[in-house]
C-alpha cells in the first residue's frame, strides 16, 4: 500500500517575514550551501558573497538549486554563496507567483505622470537596505561567525526596470547589478532619463562608485513563435505588443551605451536565442548567480 510522505521541506534555508515601514509584510528567503552547517572560511575569504532577488516567489527554488548544483561539482569554481529571496505572503494553494498589485507599486520608480499604482520603488530600496540586509548580516553571523562579503541585485521583467533604477540611482547599494530583461519600455522609457543622468554624473566626477552590470534577454521576446491553438488575431496582437516593448533592442541599445561608458568594474550583455519572457528567467539567472559568486573580471 502506497503511503503518503512527509511535506516536502527545503533544506538549507529559512523564511522570514518582515514588515517595512507603512506595515506591508514581506516573505524573505534566505537560501544557504547544503553544507552550511559545517562551512568554515578560509583565513583570507573576504566574507559570503549574498545575492537578492526580487519577485522571490518565482525564483527562490530556481536560485537555491544553481547555487547548491554548482556547489556540488568535484571542484567548484567558488566556494560558499547565499540567496535571499524578497517576495510576498501568497497563499500555498495558489497557482499564481506573482502578486501583480504590490510588485507594480514595489517595482517601479517614482516617475513624474506614473500612476497612482506605481512608484514603490525607492521605498523598497529603503527595506532592501534597512530591513532585509541587517537581517541576513545577522543569520549569517549567528549560524556560522561569518561576515557578508559582495553583495549583488538580481531582477527579472518588472525586477530588471528595479534593478537598472536601483543601480541608477544608488550605485553604492550593491557592487554587481544582474538586470534580466528589463522594462525599459516603461514610461515612455523613463529609464533611459536615469541612465542619461547616471552617466553625466560618472563623467563629472560626481560618482566614484563603480559596480558590476550584467545584462540579459531572450531572443523570442521581441518575436515571440505562436503557441498552441492561438487564433491568428490573438497571435497578432500579441506579437504586436512584444515588439511595442522592444525589450531585445532596448536592451542591446542601452547595454551598447553602458559598456562604453567607463562607469563599471565589470560589465557583459548576452541574449539567449530560443527564449522568451518567461523562460529566459532561469537562464539568466542560473548564469548570472554562477558568474557573480565566481572570481571576477567576469566573461560570459
């Protein structure tokens, strides 16, 4: 007779929940090395390198399992790392990843004209650096005596818009940015302003912080194949709002101008032929993670 197992438990990580300062809860994840528990650092580490994500819902697990598969190899090519998840109190028996409303606000600048829906963006920041970060520095030091080493920003979509504003705007508050098909699209590409701005600043002088960009899309996401039973209109309109969004060559345009700017430490862009939207997600960041947590100067 067939008999049911115990609840699936993720090994090797921990949740959290957190409030910021209007009292919104946040789900934070804190994903370690299977081998945690028995880590001991070399005299000269220079801390646990951490990686933040944000929309952690969707790519917590996708996370953890990169960083304990790369870990696992006979000669891993670094040797310890941390994931910390940000997400939202979604219930379990949900099929949805996402909480469209609050990631709308959370994930969006402040942009004059944006909607009443949007704009959260620096309030995050503010909970990324004064809420999530002294937690992590905590569990870390509490679990293993250990301290955080560089610290990097992951985002996909909406994520990407945030973490492109973040680098932006705050380029002190993380030494690598992984921007994952960004929406530059959004507002009148109100971005490409902050970008403009960010590059003004670095050629006066006034920026003397100089991080690391990793950018990433999908090849399909601007010519997207029909799937499955899709009607031609259906299929045309869709295929007209994916190339509205131009989300490949903003991308390759604005990477074009950033890899020429003297502005960062490191800097690569890669578009990953065969994938759309949602897929180019685990590609960018299995191999975004693998190339922050490695020795840099990094090549993709």
């Amino acid at each position: 007779m067939l008999k049911l197992a115990a609840p699936l438990i993720v090994g090797s990580s921990e949740e959290w929940f957190l409030k910021n300062r209007r009292g919104d809860e946040y789900v934070v994840q804190i994903g370690f090395p299977r081998n945690w528990a028995d880590y001991t650092p070399a005299p000269d580490e220079p801390g646990v390198p951490i990686i933040y994500l944000t929309d952690g819902n969707s790519v917590f697990l996708t996370a953890l399992d990169a960083l304990h598969r790369r870990l696992s190899l006979d000669e891993p090519t670094f040797p310890t790392g941390i994931v910390v998840a940000i997400g939202y109190p979604i219930p379990a028996g949900s099929k949805k990843v996402y909480d469209t409303p609050r990631r709308c606000w959370d994930l969006t600048p402040a942009a004059p004209g944006a909607k009443e829906t949007e704009g959260g963006a620096d309030e995050l920041i503010e909970f990324i650096q004064n809420r999530v970060k002294p937690l992590v520095r905590q569990r870390v030091a509490e679990t293993r005596g250990v301290i955080v080493g560089k610290e990097a920003l992951y985002g996909h979509s909406f994520g990407g818009l945030f973490c492109l504003h973040t680098l932006f705007t705050r380029p002190y508050t993380f030494d690598c940015f992984i921007a994952s098909s960004p929406s530059i699209w959004w507002h009148d590409e109100y971005l490409v302003k902050e970008e403009a701005t960010f590059r003004r600043k670095h050629a006066e002088g006034t920026t003397k912080q100089k991080p690391s960009l990793m950018m990433f899309a999908g090849g399909q996401e601007e010519d997207p194949p029909r799937r499955r039973g899709e009607g031609d209109e259906e299929y045309e309109n869709r295929r007209r709002d994916h190339q509205g969004w131009r989300m490949v060559n903003n991308m390759r345009e604005m990477s074009g101008r950033l890899e020429t700017s003297g502005c960062f430490e490191n800097f690569s862009s890669h578009v990953y032929e065969g994938e759309d939207h949602g897929t180019v997600a685990a590609c960018s960041l299995s191999r975004g993670l693998t190339t922050f947590f490695e020795d840099w100067p990094f090549r993709i």
